[in-house]
C-alpha cells in the first residue's frame, strides 16, 4: 500500500474465537425466486439449501439426513448481487461472476469495468489515455481492428460503448476500421445476434458515408470462438485468431448478416455456439486479417475471457497453439484484465483498484486457506475472489486446486459437472486440519442454467446440493463453521418474463428461454457447530449485499473487518 502507519494486523473481535475450520462455499447463479416450474432450484430436490430456510426453534436440528446440520431462521437471508450493490451502472444490471466474486472477496464495492467505461466514453477521458494514444499512432497507415462481444448484456461488454468508440476512433484519425464480432445468446437472448448485427452495420454504413473504410471481418459464437477462460480449452481461441489475424475460418460470407443468420439456421445453432466465419469481398480475400502495423483494442471490459486472447495477441513467447504469423500491432485491451500480469500491458480504461482483499487480510493474520473449483470456475475463487490477480498471495499459507473440466461440451449434456469431486477436495482440506478456510465455487446452477436446459438445469440444482451436503458434514465433523451463498441468480429463472412477471411468448407463442444471469437476490446461510451461540443476522441491515460477506467472514475467523470495509452481516448477541 505504501501508505504510512498501514498495517495488515486485524484486530481480535471482542466476542468471536480464532481457529475454526469456515467451510466458505459459493453456489454459482443460484437466486432466489418466486417458486413455480421455471425456477429449477425450486423443481429440483434441494434438502440442504431448503433446510437452510426453515423456521426452527433450536440450534441443532435434525434434517433427517446423516447429520447434523445446526441453523436457527436468524442465520439465513437474501443480499443483494446485482446493480449498485456490485458496483454496476444501474438497477437494471444483473449480477455476475465477475464483480460478485470481487465483491465477496474485496469486502467493498468497487465501480466496475462497465462503469468504468460508461465514465470514460462520456468524458471523453479514455481519448487522452496512454492506451488510445498507442493504438491511435497506427491509424495513419494501419487497420484498427475491434474484437469483443457485440452484446447489450452488460457482463463482458456493451454495444453502446463499441457505438461510441466506433464514432470516437473515427473522429480521431481511424481510417480503416475492422470489427471482429462474436456473438453473445448467453447474457442476452438467443438469436439477438441478429438484431445487434443490425445495428452495428447501420452505424458501419454511416461511417462509409463518411469516407471511412469500416466493416465486420469475422465473426463467432462466444462459446465456440474466442472466449474461453482459465486456459480450459486453447482450441477455442485458436479459431478466434484463425479468422481475426489470419482470415481464415471455415466459413466465408460477403456480409456479416447473411452470415449470422445463414449459419444460425443450422440444425442446433445457436448464437453462443456460432461456428467461425470471416468475411470476403468480391474475389473471396479476407476483408481483415490482422497485419503488421495494425492497431487492435478488445473492446470487452470483462477480464476472464480476454485474458487468452491477450496472451495471445501480447507474449513473445507463446507456446499454446501455432499462431502461423505473429502481425507487430499496437494492442490494447478496454481494460487491464490481469492486475498481476500487467495485462494487456496497454489499455484504454483503468481498471478498478481492487486492493487489500479479504484474502490478503487473512493471510498476514495467520489464516491459513484452500480454494478449489473446476477450471471453468477456477478463477472465480480464486482471481475474482482476490481483485483480479492470479496466484496467491503466500503460497506457504495457501493451496489453489483446480480441478479440470471437461472440454468441449455444452453443460447440459454433464449437469452434475464436477460437483462431487470439488466437495471431497473441500471435505478432505476440512478434514485435514490444515486449513481455517476452504472456499469452493460450485458452477452447476450457473454453467448448465446458461444452456437454457431446464430438465439439465434441475439435475445440475440436485448436484450442487449434494456438493453441499458433502461439505457441510466435514465441517460438521470438525465442529467448524458454513458460509454458504453465492454469486448472482441464474438457475432460479428460466424464462423471460413480462413486466408483471409471466413468462413472456415468443411470435409463434412460446416461452423464451433465458440463459442469462437474473436481478434476483441470493441467500447467505450461516451455521455449523463452532458457530457461537449468539450469533446472528443483524435485523438492521435489510440492503445487504455481497460486499458485507466479507467482513462476515472475517469476523467469523475471530477479527474485527477493516474500518473501510462493507459492515458485517452478523452482531452476537448474549445467550
Ligand atoms: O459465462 C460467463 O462468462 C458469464 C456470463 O456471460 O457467467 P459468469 O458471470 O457466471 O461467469
Ligand atoms: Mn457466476
Ligand atoms: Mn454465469
């Protein structure tokens, strides 16, 4: 930090001890909704996380399972995971993994990349930036070539914002333009690809008006091109370079609309899983490779899924796939997305400064921690939890496990995903004694809630709960403390719904699937037997959201939170 007179040191909280074992678990997009047959946590069978709920009169009650689970009504409630209490624009933005996971792991609520964005395009502050002067010393002679998601969803990027840099860039010297889309259906309806391509060309159009050489060059589905995360499948952001740098893809098309709806006319297609296209003029030659010279900006504020990418367009050394021809670009990213990495090392916006984390706290007091998920959740408690940054603070005091997902399939088709194998990690770090807290991701609700398969969905609900079980008897067993909550609403809410909350019908009258996240709050459970008596829920905190778990935690762990930290959820009472 630098600043004199700081110190890492926690105070001892008055009344809570040290030295129990918190089994710290976060249910990937698992909300809370109104109960009926879209809501795949109500439809599946839950006991854990439904006895959580119940009204009981004593600390210990019996659930009529193997064990032993002690709760009380005051140690269960819903916070808030989306919108301001995340640090997004507005009310209207639904949670995600990324700021839920800095929220829950930074104790505070940071404005966040979209934020972050919006603020910059507006002020015009992002043009006098170090990043947009790099890219900008290319665009006398050079391409400036945009990749990211072309989404209104407000995770991982907006439309709006590529909109302004578009018309930002132009006036500025851009003389040829080239965007790389991939197509969203994920945060955002399936088939809004669409729609978005519409728009983008019509403001493409405008700028040929304008004598700029602007178009679309390639294209893909977001699932299947370009955007995977924590190294779980090179592949995918191989074919993304194959049609950005290289021109080729599979598919050649004249315009990007004849492309995205010709190839999602395709038995199963769907805008997530868009195969690669690029696009060809007259004489069937790549409207835009990448070549030297060239400027790119990853107009994605979202960090996980760029990271491959800026990697690949960034190291020298590069061993993951063969580039075939590394083009000398001026690149940079919307953000920085990788805080330890320095990468991308150039960029247009600063990213949030995420520091002192409640990980970081807690090792420099003595808590020793493990955090484990599957790789497609990996860095959620892990480089989210600890603002950003991969690795761990003090590899001494902490053990990352990741366990590998399977690749290249849709969710839908392995609900139970590797559920069961992340709880015997945790149950066996529990039982291990060598750890204060072990933090698991459970992914189910949110990765197969994402494939919009409802009968999947249910199967995936059912497993995260039995992960849940699973480690909530190790901690029973260790006479230690649950923290169970999670990141955003996914799996709760199936389908889109009008203003008054019924499922909104489609042309031909039926329902609309939604794959995305919600605006719904999420629960946080606390129990377990070396929770002393006493504690519980403050009544006066009816706005909680995901940032207070923190200080929750940390007092959990026997130490008064920072002063600048989101309050605590709990008080102790006398008993
Ligand atoms: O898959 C993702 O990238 C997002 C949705 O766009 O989900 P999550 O925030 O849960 O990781
Ligand atoms: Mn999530
Ligand atoms: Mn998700």
């Amino acid at each position: 930090m630098g600043t004199s007179g700081f110190s890492w040191k926690l105070d001892d909280h008055p009344k809570l001890p040290k030295g129990k074992t918190i089994g710290l678990i976060v249910l990937d997009g698992w909300g809370e909704a109104d109960p009926d047959q879209y809501n795949c946590i109500h439809v599946a069978e839950t006991p854990i996380m439904d006895s959580f709920k119940k009204i009981h009169d004593v600390l210990a009650i019996n659930i009529g399972y193997e064990f032993t689970v002690h709760t009380a009504p005051e140690k269960w409630r819903l916070i808030r995971a989306h919108g301001k209490a995340v640090g997004l624009p507005t009310e209207d933005d639904m949670g995600n993994s990324e700021v839920g996971h800095n929220a829950l792991g930074a104790g505070r609520i940071y404005a966040q990349g979209a934020k972050l964005v919006d603020l910059a395009l507006a002020s015009g502050k992002i043009y006098d930036g170090e990043g947009f002067k790099y890219i900008q010393q290319c665009f006398d002679k050079g391409t400036l070539h945009l990749i990211g998601l072309l989404s209104d969803g407000g995770v991982h990027s907006r439309l709006d914002q590529l909109q302004l840099l578009l018309k930002g860039a132009s006036e500025r010297g851009a003389k040829r333009i080239r965007v790389h889309m991939l197509t969203d259906g994920r945060d955002v309806l399936d088939g809004s690809s669409v729609g978005f391509v519409e728009t983008l060309e019509n403001d493409l159009a405008k700028l040929r008006e304008k004598g700029i050489d602007a178009q679309i060059a390639s294209g893909g589905g977001r699932m299947y091109v370009t955007m995977d995360r924590y190294e779980n499948d090179w592949e995918v952001v191989k074919r993304g370079w194959d049609a950005q740098v290289l021109g080729e893809a599979p598919h050649k098309f004249q315009n990007a609309l004849e492309a995205v709806k010709k190839l999602r006319a395709e038995p199963k297609a769907n805008d997530q899983y868009l195969p690669p296209f690029v696009i060809v003029d007259g004489s069937g030659k790549a409207v835009g490779p990448i070549v030297d010279g060239d400027a790119v900006v990853t107009i994605n504020f979202r960090a996980d899924r760029m990271v491959m990418l800026a990697k690949a367009l960034e190291y020298q050394d590069f061993d993951k796939f063969d580039r075939v021809r590394i083009p000398k670009i001026h690149y940079a990213g919307m953000l920085q997305y990788d805080g330890e990495l320095k990468l991308p090392s150039h960029y247009l916006v600063s990213p949030p400064e995420i520091e002192r984390t409640s990980g970081e706290y807690l090792v420099h007091n003595g808590v020793r921690t493990f955090a484990c998920s599957e790789t497609v959740k990996f860095g959620h408690v892990t480089f989210f939890w600890n603002g950003n940054r991969s690795g761990c603070f003090n590899s001494e005091m902490e053990e990352y496990v990741e366990i590998p997902s399977d690749v290249g399939i849709t969710f839908n088709v392995q609900p139970k995903m590797k559920a069961i194998e992340i709880a015997e990690k945790a149950r066996d770090a529990i039982l291990s004694g060598k750890f204060h807290q072990v933090r698991v991701n459970l992914p189910n609700g949110d990765m197969v809630g994402h494939t919009g398969d409802i009968e999947a969905t249910i199967v995936a609900c059912k497993a995260a709960d039995e992960a849940v079980k699973m480690i909530i008897n190790a901690i029973e067993q260790v006479g230690g403390i649950f923290v169970v909550t999670a990141d955003h609403g996914n799996a709760e809410d199936m389908v889109k719904r009008d203003k008054k909350g019924k499922p909104q019908l489609d042309k031909t009258g039926n329902i609309q699937i939604l794959t995305s996240h919600t605006l719904q709050p999420v629960p946080i459970a606390i129990g377990g037997p070396g929770l002393v008596p006493g504690v519980r829920f403050r009544g006066d905190m009816p706005t909680g959201g995901l940032a207070n778990v923190a200080a929750t935690v940390i007092n959990l762990h026997g130490f008064v939170a920072p002063s600048d930290y989101e309050t605590t959820l709990i008080e102790v009472v006398d008993h």
